[in-house]
C-alpha cells in the first residue's frame, strides 16, 4: 500500500449554506470549522478527513494547497 504524503493540505471552501441540510452535515460543517458562506479552512490532508468530506461534498469546494 503506498504511503500518502502526510505534508499535503486542503482548503476547504463551504459554498451552500446548510439550511435544511440533515443534522450530520451540519454537525460535519461546524467540526470541519465552518460556519459562514464563502469561509475556508485549511486541514491537514487525511482519511478521516476525506470521510469527513463526502458527507459534505455538495456544499463545499476543495482545492489542493502546497
């Protein structure tokens, strides 16, 4: 299995509002750090974070930092 590289960021972007979305996004939006529209954030590339971005993939953008 190969290694991924632990040194690769995302910054995640929330583009939709969360109003009338299902309880989990939103919950997934404020741990991601989220809370107004056009916000971002920059995490640490991960599988838990992925995980945590497929929840949400409708209301936000990801773009790869270096």
């Amino acid at each position: 299995m190969p290694k991924k590289d632990t040194n690769k960021k995302l910054k995640i972007t929330l583009t939709k509002s969360t109003i009338g979305c299902l309880e989990k996004q939103k919950k997934t939006i404020e741990a991601l750090g989220l809370k107004k529209i056009r916000q971002f954030v920059i995490h640490s590339d991960s599988e838990s974070l992925r995980g945590m971005l497929f929840v949400v993939k409708h209301l936000v953008t990801i773009e790869e930092v270096i």
